[in-house]
C-alpha cells in the first residue's frame, strides 16, 4: 500500500487540487484509491460536494472511528470537518498522539492512500508524514514560495531522522505561468536544486473552477491543461512510486 501526503505549509500551494486530481485519476485507472481530508478548512471534501458529514478524520483520530464514504467504484474518501481544528489541543496529552493515523489506516487495504494537509506543520501534518511512505510537496513557481521549501525540507529530514526512516519527497511545481521569465526561472531552480517532477503545473483557470463545478479535472475539462498536466504528474508519480 502507497501512502501519499500532499504537503506544504505554505498556504494556497495547490495540495487540494492536486489531492483532488491525483485521486480521482488514480481511481479512474482502477487502482483501490482512499483520499483523506486532514485540514479543517475541509476544501477537499467540499471539491468532493460533501459538508457536514458525520464520520470524518476528526472521529478518526479522536475516536478511532474509520468510516470511509463511497464516491466511486474504486474511491472512498474521508473527509474533513471544523472539527478537525480542535485535534491540536485535544490530543496535548494523548499516547503516541504521532502515531495514531498511521496506527489506523495501515490496517486498511487499498493500492493508495492520498492524505491532503493543513498548511501548517503541526500534530496533523506530523501524524500524516509518520503514516507516509512518499511525499509531494505542491509549491507554487513564484519567489516568495521558494523560501518556505527550505524550511519544509528540513523539516522532514528532522522527522525522517527521528523516525529512522528513508522516505523520499518529491516537489510538485504549480501555477506556472509559461508566460512569465520568472515563473520559469524558479520552475529551472526547484528543478536543479530540489527532487522534482520533471511534469508541472500550469495556471489554468479550469482548475481553479473545481470547487464550484465539484468535478476532477478530467471529467470537466478534459481537453484543458490542467487535465494534461495532471494526468502528466500522475504518471510520474505511480512510476516512481511503484519502483519503490
Ligand atoms: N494550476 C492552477 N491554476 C489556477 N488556479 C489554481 C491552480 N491550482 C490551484 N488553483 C487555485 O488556487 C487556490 C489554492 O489552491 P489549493 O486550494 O489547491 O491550494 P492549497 O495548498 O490546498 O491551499 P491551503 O494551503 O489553503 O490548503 C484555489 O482557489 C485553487 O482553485
Ligand atoms: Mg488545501
């Protein structure tokens, strides 16, 4: 089983869309998907048209309750909740409070499981990144972005350190606009300085709709960039993954 978390702490980095897409097109080319909601904005779970929902990440944690919801022959969901937000005080004290997701969904049995996480670098990211055996790290092509990737690097090499683990990262470059020389330039940079995809992101607006049509990419738009370049980083990714 591939455990994928989709992370950044940068906000606005594009891991939901890129959660959102990966998922569906995993599932699409009939792999047994499961996509978790871990941020208590609950953008994921609103893409997939569900709000408030009773089972969510927040009784997974807190209650060890594990309820994935159908959307598809081939993928289930958990979703997100507001309440996700009281996770952080909530488990201050509990046992192994690192360890709980992945004590959880290492059970289950699916060919992937897709976690999408907060823009922060708390219990929650920490609990998706103990669980994890591969990492991608959206991060959009613009200078300020590029800062904020340090610090998420060494960050996982201090838990990777800690947990004796060798897990790899990979960067994901979003929102390029093929127009603009600096957009380019970064792209150029994360590529020769950071493990990146040799795919990318485009900015396209069609992607930026998701949320209202609640459709994947390539069931809306199928001619679009967004479902080329997603469909080109999927398969980059299950290529490297599976040699794993
Ligand atoms: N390639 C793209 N082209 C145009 N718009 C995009 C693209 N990728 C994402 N967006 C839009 O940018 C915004 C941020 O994207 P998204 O929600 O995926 O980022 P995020 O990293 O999950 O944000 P957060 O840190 O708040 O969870 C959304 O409105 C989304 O629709
Ligand atoms: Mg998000």
């Amino acid at each position: 089983m591939k455990i994928i978390s989709i992370i950044n702490q940068k906000g606005g980095t594009g891991k939901t869309t890129t959660a959102f897409n990966i998922s569906s097109y995993l599932a699409m080319k009939n792999f047994k998907t499961l996509v978790i909601d871990l941020d208590p904005q609950a953008n994921l779970s609103f893409c997939f048209g569900l709000e408030n929902v009773e089972n969510t990440s927040y009784e997974l944690l807190t209650k060890n309750i594990c309820m994935p919801l159908k959307i598809n022959e081939h993928l289930d969901i958990i979703p997100s909740s507001i309440r996700l937000s009281k996770v952080e005080y909530e488990l201050v004290n509990a046992f192994s409070r690192e360890t709980i997701l992945k004590d959880i969904i290492s059970n289950l049995n699916y060919d992937f499981i897709i976690i999408d996480c907060p823009p922060s670098l708390g219990i929650l990211s920490f609990n998706s990144l103990v669980a994890s055996n591969f990492i991608l790290a959206p991060v959009q092509c613009e200078p300020l972005s590029v800062e904020g990737l340090d610090i998420l690097i060494s960050t996982l090499e201090t838990i990777f350190q800690r947990m004796k683990k060798n897990i790899s990262y990979l960067v994901v470059p979003t929102m390029i606009d093929i127009r603009n020389k600096i957009s380019i330039d970064i792209l150029n940079y994360l590529q020769n300085n950071y493990n990146t995809t040799n795919s990318y992101i485009r900015r396209n607006v069609k992607l930026s709709e998701l949320a209202v049509v609640k459709k994947n990419i390539f069931s809306y738009a199928s001619n679009s960039y967004g479902a080329k370049d997603y469909e080109n980083v999927a398969k980059e990714v299950i290529e490297l993954v599976s040699k794993k």
